[in-house]
C-alpha cells in the first residue's frame, strides 16, 4: 500500500472520530474519569491534528518500515488519554507499519469504541492487545515480526529491560514522566505566566506528562504572583466530571493518589505552607498549592500526577538554572521573562532532535517554552513536531550495525520506528 493510500485512511479515521466526538467525550468521562471539559478539548485537537498529516508527507512518504512490509510495532499506551493516542498509533502506521496497541486496563471503553472505528478503516493491519503490559511486552521481544517496541509510562518499570532489548536487537521508543520546572521571572508578562500555569497545571486534574511540576518564582514577585495564583485556584470547580461546570475530577489511578498523599505528607512533616486544598477523598484530589518548597521535598524529586502545585521562590539566573537541571526528569520547561529568561532556557534546552548519547543525559529538556503557551509549544506534536526529553524522561535503545545505543532528545514516532 502506497504512503497515499495509508494517508487517506487516517483522513477517514479523522472523519469517523468527528462523528463519533460525543461518544469518545462519554467514554472518557466514565473511564478515565477525565472532565467533560477536559475530554472534548482533546477530541477537537486530535481531530486537527489528524487533518495535518498531509504537511507530513514530504517527511514521510519515502520512509519504510525498519524490517520490511510485514515489520510490526508494539505500541503501549498510557491511561492519561482517550482520543488523543490515535495520533500515536497513525503515526506509527503511516510509515509503513502494521501496529498492535495496548491500551491501559483504565481506558478499556475507550479501546473498544476505538477498535470500533479502527476496524472498517484499517482492518487487521491495526490491532487491539487485550493482555497485560508485562505479556505485551514479553510478545513484542519474542516476536519476530516487531522491529520495535512504543512504550508510554513509567521509567522504573521499562528500565530493567534493557539487557533483554540488548539481546534481541529491538528497538524501544519510550516516552516517559516529567517534572517540569516552570520559571517567572520579575520583569515576565504575570497576566501569561498566571493564565498557563492554571490552564497547564491543572488540566486533566493535573494527569499529564507535561504538567508545570516545579514552580519557581522569583523571590522580589513570589508573595504577589502567589496570591494572585491561588485566587485562580480557589475558583476552579471540584465535583462531578460529567457536569460541564466542573474543573476537577477524581484521579484515575490509586497509585498516583497513593503518591499524592505520601508528597503532601512528606511536605507537613519538612514545614510547609499548604495555602489551598490539601484535602484528598477517594480518588478526589482538590486543587493544592504548597508554598516555601524545598527541592528535598517528594513533591519536588518524583513526579506529582495530579492537581498539586508545589511553588518555591529563588533569587538569580545561576540558582534557578542549577536547581532545574538537578533533577532525573528533562522533558519540558516552561520560562517567563526577558533577557535573564532568555539565558534560562537556552542552558535548559537540549538539541532539536534526538541523537546518541553515551549515556543517559541530566539536567537538559526536550522542550522549552519561552515566553509560550503549553497550547502553542504543543502545536503538530506527534505530526511534524518532535516531542520527548532527556534523563529519565524519554530514551531509545537500538542496534546500528551490529553496535547497540542510546539516543535522547525530542523524537518523532514515525521517524524512529522506519528507515
């Protein structure tokens, strides 16, 4: 089948998604527990986003798969999304791939009404794994027909593979966690600083990847743009995700609630101000601002997968530069601000696409937004936009000519698993 042809499928799935937005938004609301807000953001962007793979073909259209036309990818996926994996899965597909996808046991509505409109489109070349992670895994090593493995989670559980990738000469492409660090400085535009933390904090109840996770605020500026910050806090909705109206839903996972509790626990015992929210029932966790954080605190070395915003004050460039980069996590940062922000995100950004690396690369980000919205650096991600980081945040393992490596940076999907 020709690049065209692959290509005016996708154009058809982006059609079918259309016409099925209401029921993607429902099944995410009552799956993932995402708000309806929330869901149907993201139904709209997907839908955009497929309309743009046609500014892909140049790109594209000559690339094929890594082992020849019958060449799988075993593609895992992530609980925190609905509509949105389909431009992970197409773009796998649009290089030539057959794809099997494993979808999280959280969204197994969502990867039922998703092979429903895969099926009459793609037929078998797209597949539906109804495993665990563990025997996915396990099939796309032993398998000879993967040439590569996507994984989206959690570094802990993908690192101990690495000698098993080694030996089978696979690929794995993983896209991982972040603890975003989020810099104001003086003389920023506050109005934009304070619209996208909120927006980019607290979305999906703050169950993204990229979420601002470390909030550092210039000292002269830090008492005004908290208490501006939390003024927009207190006015989020907390409550029901099917109600329009509501803001904040519960959070998908026990694992992630457990860890919330344990960080906000962890930042009591360490002295801190916990100026809003706080309160966690069930799977409920309200909007939080902790303020005076410390980088020993949990909340500020692991990732926070939810709505919790630890903020902590610095003094100069230097310090806030140091204190970013001395984290396990790369994936993306945001700096707000002139001349000093300038230099902040250009010691912060890693290269434009991802390359060898002797070994896992600290304290470079895969992305830096610079006077920019979490919309705006977000724009053709997955399409024409590379998107991945360094540290634990993202990797690649894969064998060159016999010689096995590892590569950082931000990647495309479609690029790394063809030639």
């Amino acid at each position: 089948m020709s690049f065209s042809e692959r290509l005016e499928k996708v154009l058809s799935l982006r059609d079918a998604l259309r016409q099925r937005r209401d029921a993607m938004v429902s099944h995410a609301v009552k799956s993932l527990r995402f708000t309806v807000k929330d869901s149907a953001r993201e139904v709209d962007v997907t839908i955009d986003r497929l309309g743009m793979f046609p500014e892909a073909a140049a790109l594209l259209s000559a690339r094929a798969p890594l082992r020849g036309p019958e060449s799988r990818v075993a593609l895992m996926l992530a609980y925190n999304g609905s509509s949105w994996l389909s431009t992970a899965i197409t773009s796998i597909y649009l290089v030539g791939n057959r794809v099997d996808v494993k979808f999280s046991s959280k969204g197994a509505d969502v990867m039922r009404l998703t092979e429903e409109m895969y099926r009459p489109v793609f037929g078998d070349a797209i597949s539906f794994y109804r495993g665990s992670g563990r025997s996915f895994l396990e099939y796309a090593l032993r398998e000879p027909r993967v040439s590569a493995a996507v994984v989206f989670g959690f570094d802990e559980n993908i690192l101990p593979y690495e000698e098993e990738f080694r030996a089978a000469g696979k690929t794995l492409v993983f896209e991982g966690p972040g603890q975003d660090p989020f810099i104001v400085f003086p003389d920023a535009d506050l109005s934009l600083a304070l619209s996208d933390l909120t927006v980019a904090k607290f979305m999906y109840s703050g169950q993204t990847c990229t979420a601002p996770k470390r909030i550092f605020v210039h000292r002269a500026i830090y008492d005004d743009f908290l208490d501006r910050f939390e003024e927009r806090v207190r006015s989020l909705v907390v409550g029901d995700p099917a109600d329009p109206r509501t803001d904040i839903g519960p959070v998908a996972s026990d694992v992630a609630v457990r860890r919330i509790a344990e960080q906000l626990e962890d930042a009591r015992a360490r002295g801190a101000k916990i100026t809003v929210g706080g309160l966690i029932d069930g799977n409920l966790v309200f909007p939080t601002v902790v303020r005076e954080a410390t980088d020993d605190f949990l909340g500020m070395r692991e990732e926070v997968f939810g709505p919790v915003a630890y903020t902590t004050p610095f003094d100069t460039e230097e310090e806030v530069v140091h204190r970013a980069r001395s984290h396990k996590y790369g994936l993306r940062a945001s700096v707000f601000g002139g001349e000093a922000a300038a230099r902040t995100a250009a010691a912060l950004k890693g290269e434009d696409y991802c390359h060898p690396v002797p070994g896992f690369t600290f304290g470079r980000f895969g992305t830096v937004a610079l006077n920019q919205s979490r919309a705006e650096t977000w724009h053709r991600a997955f399409v024409t936009k590379a998107v991945g980081g360094y540290g634990y945040s993202g990797w690649i393992w894969e064998t060159v000519g016999g010689e096995f490596r590892l590569k950082q940076g931000p990647k495309l999907l479609s690029l790394e698993t063809s030639r």
